[in-house]
C-alpha cells in the first residue's frame, strides 16, 4: 500500500515494542478525512540513531508546513546544547537534549516553553512554532533526556518521565515529572520580569505542562521544594494530567494555592479519535482540574482528530494564546 501523503511511512530497523501508546509505525495509516490534517510531534519510535541525529518527522514536518508558514524553514534564534538539570531533592540527574530557540518577530511580550512528545525532540516542534502568526511569543523548544520507559520494556527514548500506562492506577513518577518541571522553570527564570511566562505541550509534554500548572499553584514541586516560576498559562495537547489522585490535597493545602489555581488560565485540547492517549484521558483531566478548583479552563473536543493536530486546533491555540496573553492584534 502507498503511504497517504498525509501520514509518510517511517521506517525503524527494528519491531518496536507493542503498546497502546506506540502504534506500529508499518501498519498502513488511512488518512483522516479531513484534508489539511497534518501529523505533528507524533510519538516517534526509538530507532537506535546517533545522539546527534534529528528525527525523520522534523524534515517532514517543515516540508508539510511550509505552505502555512509563508516559507518559514529555518528556526530563527538559536539553539544550544544539552544540560543537566536535577529537581529540588531529586537523586539523580537526568541529561537533557538539545534546545531550540524561536525568536519573536516584534516585541518581546511572552515567553513559552513547549515540550515535545515521547520519543521525539524539540527540533521538530519549534518548526511549526515558527510558523505561527504570534510575533511576540518567544517559544523554547527543549529536549528531553533519553531514558529507559516501563511502557516500552525499559527501552531507552526520549522521555519527560517514566510511564507504564495510562490507567488511574498507575504509578506516577514524580521524580521524573519534578525533574523536567523543574527544568521547565530554569529555561523560564531568566526571562526579563515583564515578560509573561507559559507553558505548553502535546502528549507526554501536555502531560509536563498540566503538571507544571499544578506545580505552581501548589507552589510546590512533588517534594515538597518551592516552586520558583509565577506562570501565567498552560496549554496541553492530546495528554492527560498526572498526579490527578493527589490534587486536592496539594491544592486545599493552602488558600494561596485555591487562589492560584482559580485564577491560571489553562486550554486543553483532544482529538474524539485519538487512540494512543484515549480522549476519555483528556476528558477526566478537565474533569479532576475543574473538581479541585482550576476553574479557568477551556476543553476543546474534535470529532475526527486522532493522536495529531490540524490548522484549526492550532489556529484555536493562537486565538486562545492572543486573548489570555493580553497580546492584541499588533506585531510591534
């Protein structure tokens, strides 16, 4: 079967391990129905590839969104090398990949770090952020470091933190999901102080930037240890949010958190067709965010969306993004 030209057949060199969040990347993909689907940020396999090597999806990618952008390909600001960052009371360091930079086109206004999903890196997102119509938004694009993930049998890949499933019962890993909140708010702390701060992400990184959120309206990581970034914002893609069972608690801890949680504005959006990260976990999500006091949030549902995003989704990031950030119509 010829690959649909919205979905390009990857190859891997070897079987990749079987589960619900890694769809066999030889299986034939229909193309969904509407036609300026595009397939964004996927869950890549782990292909054995040099550490160097960027993900076939990036090329892709700036292929397929070229005509959207105007011709935008190439990142413009910068990107810099991998680091070690180490949560608060954390045991071990955890190597982060490269970081990507896109610069904002007029007045600096904003700041948001945008986390990529399992297996993939920031290359591939901070393509499409590029493209965006949102000329005061600076976006970083980090990588996360490669890991073993119980999901996959303890196969290294890109990974914020460990997952097994994504059943209510399943253990969280909040070592990891404090060590990569944390990171998140180093990138962020050395914005000017009149710049306002978000985060955002798809998968996995939705999963990274809802945790945040709650991080900061807690005020504190899981351990216990401050949180140091006053986050305007989070938005989240095809995730679900960790840590759900003990949000009450962390947020009935104190009336600073209620009032921080009530206030942060916060836009979840789900494809009804997703089958790697079900739309019931989006759902739920709203669900438990809402039940504990996060009452500005904004649930946007797609009939036909599977685990990827379209123009109108991002086009409803950008509207949303606009309103909240106070940006306006103006690029100066």
């Amino acid at each position: 079967m010829r690959p649909s030209p919205h979905h390009p057949k990857r190859r891997t060199p070897f079987p990749p391990p079987k589960s619900p969040l890694f769809p066999d990347p030889q299986a034939p993909v229909a193309a969904p129905s509407h036609a300026r689907a595009r397939r964004v940020a996927f869950i890549c396999p782990p292909a054995a590839r040099n550490s160097d090597a960027e993900p076939s999806l990036s090329l892709g990618l700036q292929q397929r969104w070229r005509k959207r952008g105007g011709g935008a390909a190439i990142v413009r600001g910068m990107s810099y090398g991998g680091s070690s960052s180490l949560a608060p009371g954390a045991k071990r360091p955890f190597e982060y990949g490269r970081t990507h930079v896109v610069r904002p086109k007029g007045t600096h206004k904003a700041t948001i770090v945008w986390l990529h999903g399992l297996g993939d890196n920031g290359t591939s997102w901070s393509q499409l952020l590029e493209t965006l119509p949102l000329p005061n938004i600076k976006w970083i694009c980090p990588t996360a470091p490669s890991r073993p993930v119980s999901l996959f049998g303890g196969f290294p890949c890109t990974a914020w933190f460990d997952v097994a499933d994504l059943s209510e019962d399943a253990p969280d890993d909040t070592e990891g999901m404090d060590a990569s909140a944390a990171h998140v708010a180093n990138l962020l702390s050395t914005e000017p102080a009149d710049i306002k701060l978000g985060v955002g992400g798809f998968s996995m990184g939705a999963a990274t930037a809802l945790y945040s959120a709650t991080c900061f309206a807690h005020g504190k990581y899981g351990n216990g240890n401050p949180y140091p970034v006053n986050l305007s914002l989070a938005v989240g893609l095809s995730g679900w949010l960790p840590c759900a069972r003990t949000l009450k608690n962390r947020i009935e801890a104190s009336p600073e958190a209620a009032q921080r949680a009530s206030t942060i504005p916060l836009l979840l959006c789900h494809g009804k067709a997703d089958d790697v990260v079900l739309y019931k976990h989006g759902q739920r999500s709203t669900d438990a965010l809402k039940a504990n006091g996060f009452s500005n949030v904004l649930f946007k549902s797609y009939n036909s969306l599977g685990h990827y995003t379209v123009p109108e989704e991002m086009d409803e990031v950008c509207k949303w993004l606009t309103a909240n950030l106070g940006l306006g119509t103006s690029s100066s």
